[in-house]
C-alpha cells in the first residue's frame, strides 16, 4: 500500500491528499509574506497557486 493510502485525509474521492514540499528557506519566506498579504495560511497560499497554474494552463491548450 503507497503512502496515500495511509492518512484518514487521503481516503475517499473529495478528500484532499497530502503532499510533502520542500522549500529553500527564501522562498518560503516569500510564500509566506504573499500568504499573509492574502490573508491564507501557507498551505492554502500553494493550493490557490497551484490551482490557478492548472486553470491558466487548461484555458491555454483550449485556445
């Protein structure tokens, strides 16, 4: 069994997964200050990033 399968927060279909990140410690920093100006924790600071790349990039291969 892979390590999704091992966290109560990885099972079923909405549930989130979790994913281990390593950051050089400035741009950590700098995520963090953005977070902050957003009014985001860190971790919803890279989820909003990431998915907005993904939309960016799904509107861009429609056109």
């Amino acid at each position: 069994m892979g390590r999704e399968g091992n966290s109560a927060e990885g099972k079923g279909e909405g549930a989130k997964k979790q994913v281990p990140l390593r950051l050089s410690p400035k741009l950590w920093q700098e995520l963090n200050a953005w977070a902050e100006d957003d009014f985001r924790s860190l971790n919803g600071q890279i989820e909003y990033l990431l998915t907005e790349c993904v939309r960016q990039r799904k509107k861009r291969d429609r056109e």
